[in-house]
C-alpha cells in the first residue's frame, strides 16, 4: 500500500483540480490564482531586470566620466609628478591612471555665452575613455592634442549654434600680483561633440588639451586637480582606495572611491529596487491568498469525498497530501510560467522598448530623454531571478499548507450525513 500511496496522492490531487459540475467555480478561482502567480513573477523579472539595466547604465556613465578611484589634494593643488603615477600604475587592480585639471569658466560664441567646466586631460587619457569615443555625434577627435582644440558635450554644442572647425573663446580667469582678479581669453576650435545622456555633462563639460589648459592658467607641468584611477574590478573601489592610503602614506593627498562619493545616489538606487521587489511581491501574496480561498472552499466542498476515502481505509496523511500537491501544484506552475514568460520578455526588451515608442507617439530622434525611457536597457541577474522564484514557491506551500491541513479536520461522520 505504501508504494502505491504516492501515485493514489498523485490522482486524487488532478482529479480534485479537474472541473466538474459544482466544483467549477473553485476550479475557475485556482485558475485564475495560478495566472495571478505566474503574471506576479513575470512582472518582478521584467521590472527588477530593467531597473538593473538602468541602474547599470546611469552608474556607467557617472564612472565611465570620472575615475573608480579619485585622488586630490588636501588643498590647493596636486603635483602628479612621474614617482606619483608610476606607484599608482604598481598597484595591484589599477588599469589605467589619468592626471585631470579641472576649472569652471565660460565659453562664448556667436554672441553667446555659457557658464562651462573645463576639464583638461592627457590625448590618450581621452581616446581611452569609452564613454566620450564611443558617443560621438558631430565631427571628430583625430586632431585633439596636436591643436587648440575643444570636444564638447552636444547640448553644449548646440546651445551655442557651432558646428566642427567653429571657434569658440574660453574665458579663464587669473590673480593679479595686486589681488585682483582678471579675465583671460583663449580661442579653441570645436572638434566634435559628444552625447553621454547626462545633462551635467552634455550641457556643461569641455575637454581641453592638458598642457595647453595648464598654459593658459599660468600652472606648472605638474600641477593638477585629481587623478583618475580606472580599476579592473569598480566593485574593489573601497578596498584600492583603503590600500593606497596606507601604501602611499600622504596626508596631503585626500583618496576616494566612487561608492563614497556617490553614497546617496547608490543608496536611493538599493532602497528604490528593494521598495520595488517588496511592493512588487504583494501581488504573489495576493495569488497565493487567493490558492489559499479556491483550496479551502474545495475542502468544504470535498467534505463528503474525504469522508469516503476516510471510511474505506485512506489515512489523514493521503488525504493532506493530495490536498497539498493540488494546491501547490498551482503555485508551482504559475511560478515556472510566470518565470519563462518574464525571462521571454526581458530577451525581447529592444522590440517591447520600440512597441511601448509607437504606442505613446514618442519617438527618439535624438531626444535624450526620449531615447533613455525607450531603449528600455535590461540586466538579467541570476541571483535575483533565483530570489524571485524562491520567494514565489515558498509562497506557494506557505498557502497549500493551510488547506491541506483543513482537510484533516473534517469528522468522516459529519461528512457523511447530508450524503
């Protein structure tokens, strides 16, 4: 009997799911409860999935700008001489290193005038940087480092209404031996223009030549803002920044990582996708609730049928059993097709991005804005996938567990009675 206790279990749970004349109505419910299922654990794939692929990409470009690990000076400015950036390239995890001058000032041309801020750096520590070579939308960077030349971001470039081979007059500023302060002016050509998505960059940053930007502020070879340093590994940050504090020994060199200089950005991200996981989760709690509601009317329901099998020898055992195996039978494939259906969309996200475009008239051409939301960027991660369907199976025994156990309750003489 015992072998043959799991295949009885097995067909007395299909045969309480199977439809049949008054027990319809408990069947359409434990349908509709199992799509419940499977729509919840879609929609926490899809929406966890491309808010990684956003999270991923604002924090792209905020690094890809600026270094994993930034290094200044305590006050005033830093000397990257050879001995300081040679040791730096020694350091275990470090994958490139790039001096920066960094200084606010404005730009005019064609009579207007916008408030910008200058940053200098090296021609490879420019060609190298993906972020800036691989955005490019107007003319090109061949010739930046062997002129007085400028690439800009493309609002930028627009706002002033030039075009590549334009020139644009870059007002610095200097302190006079007597205190006071005076104006400087140097012409730049536009050589091309960028596009990161970011407005602080796009409207606002200029990249010029190192040596020529050290020139004309009147500073020594040397002399720079910060150092860059580029990591194989961004997530090691903290710990390359902790290294190089006590490696180099410095207390005039202030050394950051951009988790700490970004703390509350990445922390509105965290809480935004925890929030988010946790609200997103109540609609797999609602399905559940109702497996819990379509399963316990089947008990009722079965009252007489479970007396029955009780009378002709079925142990309490068979009869939970068969209850739990129809009520997690429900949670269990809605949380198999829910998962195939989120992964589905997630793989198709470019043609979801392009339908949700045509629906709501928004076309990119350009808009930045526009082009963020549609391109619907995704980041599917095996963890979180992992976390999404645990929770979502627990969730589902948790809720055939009390129907099956209120199929012990029922008295096989009472069930009996109006039989």
């Amino acid at each position: 009997m015992s072998d043959r206790a799991p295949a009885v279990e097995r067909w007395l749970a299909w045969r309480y799911l199977a439809t049949r004349q008054r027990e319809g109505f408990v069947s359409f419910i434990a349908i509709f409860s199992l799509i419940g299922v499977a729509l919840g654990v879609a929609t926490l794939i899809v929406v966890l999935s491309v808010m990684g692929g956003f999270r991923q990409q604002l924090l792209g470009r905020i690094i890809g700008m600026n270094g994993h690990v930034v290094i200044t000076a305590q006050g005033g400015m830093l000397q990257a001489t050879a001995e300081l950036l040679a040791k730096l390239r020694e350091t275990p995890g470090v994958r490139a290193v790039r001096p920066a001058l960094e200084r606010q000032a404005l730009v005019m041309a064609n009579s207007l005038t916008r408030g910008v801020m200058l940053r200098g750096v090296r021609t490879d520590d420019l060609l190298t940087r993906d972020i800036v070579t691989k955005n490019i939308v107007h003319g090109e960077l061949g010739a930046f480092g062997t002129k007085p030349g400028v690439v800009m971001g493309e609002r930028l470039r627009q706002a002033l209404n030039v075009a590549a081979g334009d020139k644009v007059t870059l007002v610095t500023h200097r302190l006079n031996e007597n205190g006071t302060i005076a104006p400087r002016y140097s012409d730049y050509e536009v050589l091309a223009s960028f596009i990161t998505r970011r407005y602080e960059f796009d409207g606002a940053l200029v990249f010029v030549p190192l040596d020529m930007l050290q020139e004309d502020l009147e500073y020594g070879h040397n002399a720079v803002s910060s150092i860059d340093l580029e990591l194989a590994d961004p997530a090691s940050a903290p710990r390359v920044a902790a290294e190089l504090r006590r490696s180099l020994g410095r207390d005039d060199l202030k050394i950051s990582d951009w988790l700490g200089l970004n703390a509350r950005f990445v922390g509105a991200l965290q809480v935004e996708r925890v929030m988010m996981f946790i609200i997103l989760t109540l609609i797999v709690v609602v399905a559940a609730m109702n497996v819990v509601a379509s399963f316990t009317m089947l008990v009722r329901v079965k009252r007489g049928s479970i007396a029955i099998l009780r009378t002709m020898g079925a142990t309490p055992r068979t009869i939970v059993r068969a209850f739990f195996l129809a009520a997690a039978a429900v949670g269990l494939v809605g949380t198999a097709v829910g998962a195939a259906l989120g992964l589905l969309i997630c793989a198709n996200m470019p043609s979801v991005g392009r339908l949700l475009s045509a629906i709501t008239g928004a076309s990119g051409g350009g808009n930045a804005e526009v082009d963020f939301i549609t391109s619907m960027p995704v980041r599917v991660q095996a963890i979180e996938v992992g976390i999404v369907v645990g929770v979502a199976i627990l969730l589902s025994l948790a809720a055939a567990a009390y129907p099956a156990w209120r199929s012990t309750r029922v008295d096989p003489v009472e069930g009996l009675r109006y039989e």
